[in-house]
C-alpha cells in the first residue's frame, strides 16, 4: 500500500493537470471575450477562481502549480 507522502504525491500531480485544463479554458474564454462574446467573461472569472482554489489545494499539498 503506497504511503501518503506517495498518495499526496498522485493528488498533486492529478490537481496540477486540472489547473492546467482551467487555465486554458479561462484563456479560450477570454480569447472569445475579445472577440465580442458578452457572456465570456463571467465564464472566465469563474474558471480563474476555480484554478486558484485547485493551486491552493495543490500548496496545501506540498506541492508546487505547474508552470505554464
């Protein structure tokens, strides 16, 4: 059975993919904000407060958001 410093480990790396994927929603979102989408930009408000909590989860952790 793997201990928990290896389980905190695969929950890091697992929550760094997620905040990546919300990264790069955000950045669509915003990218469709430029192009005039009024609704846009409360999708990425909410997808920004979404990946910030996952990089609090993450340093919670012990580890560290992936870089970009």
């Amino acid at each position: 059975m793997p201990d928990s410093a290896d389980r905190f480990d695969e929950l890091v790396v697992q929550l760094q993919a997620i905040e990546e994927a919300l990264r790069d929603l955000a950045y669509d979102r915003l990218q469709a904000v430029a192009d005039g989408d009024d609704g846009a930009a409360a999708d990425e408000k909410r997808l920004l407060q979404a990946r910030r909590a996952v990089e609090r989860a993450i340093h919670a952790l012990g580890g560290e958001p992936a870089a970009f």
